[in-house]
C-alpha cells in the first residue's frame, strides 16, 4: 500500500477550488478588470469615429441651411421689387385709361359746349325782341340736366381775384375802387368736369390808376 503526503493533497485541492472559482465568476457574467478596461475601450474607440462623423454631418447640414436663408432672402427682395414694380404698371396704366377717357369727354364736352353757347345767345336775343322763347328754354334746360349728369359745373368768376388756372383775361380796365386783378366781367363763361378746367372762362380785370409821374413833377 502507497502512502499520500497530506500537505500535497491540501495543496491540490486549493488550486482546484480557486480555478472552479474562476470559472464560476466567468459563467455569472463577471468579468475580471482588465477584460472591463479592454472592452471599454473597445467601445470607446467604435464611437469616437461615429461622433466626428455626425458633427461633421451637422455642420455640413448648417452650411446648408444658411446658403438657402441666404438664397431665400434674394427671392424675396426680387419680389418685393417685381411687385412694387407691378403695382406702379398697375397704377400707370390706370391713369393713361382714366385720362384718355377723360380727353374724349372733355373733347366732345367743348363742341357741345360751343352750341350750348349759341343757344343761350339765341335765347337773350330773342328775349330781347320780346319772342316767345319757351322751346328754347326746354332745349337749354334738358342741356344743363345732360351737363349735370356728367359732373360739368360752371365757374363762377364775377368779383373774383384772377387765377390764370381757371380764367383767361382779354381786357383790362383801370378801377381805383377795386383790388388788383378783380374780375369786372365775364365774357364767356368757363367749366369744370371732375375736378378738371375743361374751358377757362374768358375775363376783364380790373387794374390800379396809374399816376403820370410827368405830370407829378410839373404840378410841384
């Protein structure tokens, strides 16, 4: 019979119970400090490169953003412009039509005015020579509905200052009494159609006495 050392045998089982120990924790998922330090590092080295990608990528995308804001704001000052350029046509276009309708009416209103005149001179004239002039005043009165109707207005320039842009003076008479420039009398009458002097009416104005300084100086 062989005889066993029994310090050997304790020995042998101590090894034998750290390595199980060992082989427990690793099947329990613990991992010794260096298997944790390396893995971390592992991981740290697969995101690092995944971080500098997706800054790049934001940076990137922001270059692009502010080109197109930039780009944005252009479009929109050409149509600011473009608009504001429309709607000056718009307005131009407008008033070319408005006083080209307005020529046509003032143009037709002055020959029809010219007879309008005749009629009334016929009307003093025959008043004038004791004629009955009822027909006449029904024509002139139908005459100053259709003047009404289109907004043509006479002006009223007896006793008034002359102003050359509603009356046109022919003759002047020296009267002391009055201002400068007074209306004495009106020759043919003058009209307005909206606003505008279709025909001035033709004035006398009066003027101040002017003293003969010749005159003057043998008098003293």
């Amino acid at each position: 019979m062989r005889l066993y050392d029994k310090s050997k045998i304790t020995l042998r089982e101590k090894n034998f119970g750290l390595s199980e120990k060992n082989h427990q924790d690793s099947k329990s998922g613990k991992s010794l400090p260096i298997q944790e330090e390396s893995e971390n590092k592992t991981v740290q080295e697969e995101i690092g490169p995944e971080n500098e990608s997706n800054e790049s990528l934001i940076s990137e995308l922001e270059q692009k953003l502010e080109k197109e804001e930039q780009k944005l704001g252009v479009c929109q000052e050409k149509l600011k412009h473009a608009l504001a350029d429309f709607q000056n046509l718009e307005r131009k276009t407008k008033l070319d039509i408005e006083n080209g309708v307005n020529l046509k009416i003032d143009k037709f209103m002055l020959g029809f005015l010219s007879i309008y005149d005749d009629f009334i001179l016929a009307k003093k004239v025959l008043n004038d020579e004791k004629i009955d002039v009822s027909g006449l005043e029904s024509i002139v009165k139908n005459m100053n509905s259709l003047l009404s109707e289109y907004g043509v207005t006479k002006i009223n320039a007896l006793g008034e200052i002359f102003n050359p842009n509603f009356h046109e003076a022919v003759s002047v008479v020296e009267d002391s009494s009055l201002d400068e420039d007074t209306i004495t009398k009106e020759i043919r009458k003058g009209y307005i159609s909206q606003n505008r002097v279709i025909r001035p009416t033709i004035v006398e104005i009066s003027k101040k006495l002017k003293l003969d300084n010749s005159n003057g100086e043998q008098n003293g």
